[in-house]
C-alpha cells in the first residue's frame, strides 16, 4: 500500500537563495530555481514530501519588500491553505526577520508550519548553505507540528518573531537573543515542543496591514532634539525608539520632554526598545527613562524591532484605539516578548 505523501507549498519571492552570477554580482534569474530543484536527487527521496513550487513574477530582492508584498505572501498562503500540509517562503536574508514577525501578525489563527529560508550562498554555487536549508525547512513543514511562522537557518529553528539578523558573511546568519530556539538540527532534528504555540482560532485569517505612517529612530549621542522633533511632526501614527540600556534617553535638553509629550497628545503610539542585542527596555528602571513614561510611551520589553514594527502595523490595522493600541503593545500576542 502506497504512504500518502505531506505536501508542501513553496513560495519563492528572490533572495541569495536562487541567484546566479552576473556582470554586475549576483542576481535572480526567472526559471532558474525551479530547474535545479528538479534536478536535486534527495528531493526525490521517499522521507522528503511533495512540493509545489510558486515562483512570483517578477522576483525581487528582499531590501525591496513591502507592505504589498507581506500582503501577497500572507493571501498566497491562505488561497493555498487547506491544500498543504505546511509551506515554505525563500526569501532573502536582509529583511527575512521582518518578514518573519509580518507574518506572524498578519496569519491569525495559524494552525500550519510557515518556515522562512534563504541562503548566504545561492544554490548555483557549488559550496552552498541553500541545499541543506532547502532540504530541511522541507521536512520541518511537512513532518512536525509546529503551527508557527518560523525561520530556518544553519541547522536552528527560531520563532520568527523572535528573530534578528545578526552576520552578512557568516553562515550562520541569523539569532534568537531572547527566546531559545524552537528546534536544533544535527544528526537528528530536536524540538522543543513545550516552547510551541498552538493556537486557539480554528480558521486562519489574514490581516493585511495598511498603510500608516510608523518611524524607529535609533537614539545615540548628541543627538539633536530637532532631529526627533521633524520625524515626530503629523502624520506620524507610531514610533519605536531604540533607546540605551533598559529605555534610556539623554535628558539634558528640556525641549525633548515637550516633544515627546506634545506627540503623545496627538495620539502618536511611542514603543520605546532596547538597542542591546539581549535584554528588555523596560521605563523606569533609571530616573532617566522617566521622561518615556511623563509621555505615556509604553515598554517595548524584549521585542526585537522588527517585532515591534509589525505589531504596531498589526493593532493599527485591527483598528484599535490608542489606549488599547498601548496597552497591548505590552501583552504577548504571539510570542514576542517576555514579561516577567
């Protein structure tokens, strides 16, 4: 009796992954990827599941996504949904991460694997990273029960949300600084299974983000209060601030208080967020950070920026007010931030 086979929906948006080598450094080529999928012999295996394969036209590099195109994956995914058993987005590894935690967001009710992959070395070349990738975010879709969006890369398993991109030369590219990895892949693939989140929503629905005006400004020395003030001017809806430490800000010029607080008045969400790697932003821990909670800006907590883009993107579109915009922006909605 014939084993009914997983099926598997890839979605191939660009990236390293499938480039090739031109005069001008390495491009996407319409058609390639596909070919040297066929011709891959452990694809074929009988332990690997069946694919489809849907090449978007045109192909882009990642530094060019979107909101349109979270949009396109996130609909792609639910036209497709009830037909796979999991699926697999190729994307480039410079805004992989944010894709990620879009995902997370936009796929509500999500009850399949959504495993993101790339590359540092296209599949073209003969020493690769995209092989193993490819081969592996295949059978975690196929195989487990891991019904989150998820990036795949250099043998770990990471909630996407949790993710950060951390090396642009090193294979292993990308980091969960405050979250352990959801799987680790040596000679067999280990996952944490209590670390997972099942969702309660029995149908998946997509919220498209729309298009509001949202700003991250990475503090830094000398920064000038001017600067802050022109990005905070209408029509500005959010701001993530990426401040020192735990949520500090330099304080010594007084017309900084005004500013922020002259923007909260006008309803701007302010999500204030750590610039260290590991940790949590967490206002009023030091009498400096004061000055945040004066403005009724709220604790990014462990988020990761990208995290905090998406979910601001996410509370807007659902139409919430601004009090309750705040006040989830501190609740773990999928798994994004810690709260101890």
């Amino acid at each position: 009796m014939k084993i009914m086979k997983k099926r598997v929906y890839i979605i191939y948006t660009g990236g390293t992954i499938g480039m090739v080598q031109t005069q001008k450094g390495y491009a996407p080529q319409q058609g390639y990827l596909g070919k040297k999928l066929d011709a891959i012999e452990e694809l074929k295996a009988e332990i690997m599941p069946e694919y489809v394969l849907h090449e978007y036209i045109p192909l882009f590099d990642s530094s060019n996504i979107s909101l349109k195109e979270w949009s396109q994956i996130a609909k792609d995914i639910e036209s497709n949904y009830h037909e796979y058993d999991g699926f697999v987005v190729f994307h480039g590894t410079d805004t992989m991460a944010y894709t990620a935690s879009a995902l997370s967001f936009m796929l509500e009710g999500l009850g399949k694997p959504v495993i993101i992959t790339g590359a540092q070395i296209p599949l073209s070349q003969v020493r690769n990273d995209a092989l193993g990738n490819i081969i592996t975010a295949l059978q975690i879709a196929a195989g487990y029960d891991i019904p989150e969006v998820c990036i795949y890369f250099n043998g770990q398993l990471f909630r996407g949300c949790r993710t950060v991109k951390t090396s642009t030369d090193s294979l292993d590219a990308f980091q969960s600084p405050n979250f352990p990895a959801l799987a680790r892949v040596g000679v067999n693939i280990e996952v944490e299974y209590n670390l997972i989140i099942h969702n309660t929503k029995e149908e998946l629905k997509v919220i498209e983000f729309g298009d509001f005006p949202i700003a991250i400004v990475k503090i830094f020395p000398g920064i000038e209060t001017d600067v802050l003030s022109n990005i905070m001017k209408p029509p500005l809806k959010g701001i993530i601030i990426e401040a020192f430490g735990t949520g500090n800000i330099p304080t010594r010029d007084e017309n900084l208080r005004k500013v922020l607080q002259d923007a909260a008045a006008r309803g701007v969400v302010i999500i204030v967020c750590t610039q260290c790697l590991k940790g949590e932003a967490r206002i009023g821990i030091y009498e400096i950070s004061n000055i945040f909670a004066e403005a009724g800006a709220v604790s990014g907590y462990d988020m990761t920026k990208e995290a905090a883009l998406a979910k601001l993107y996410y509370l807007f579109s659902k139409g919430y007010e601004t009090e309750e915009v705040k006040r989830l922006m501190e609740e773990n909605i999928r798994g994004e931030l810690s709260k101890n």
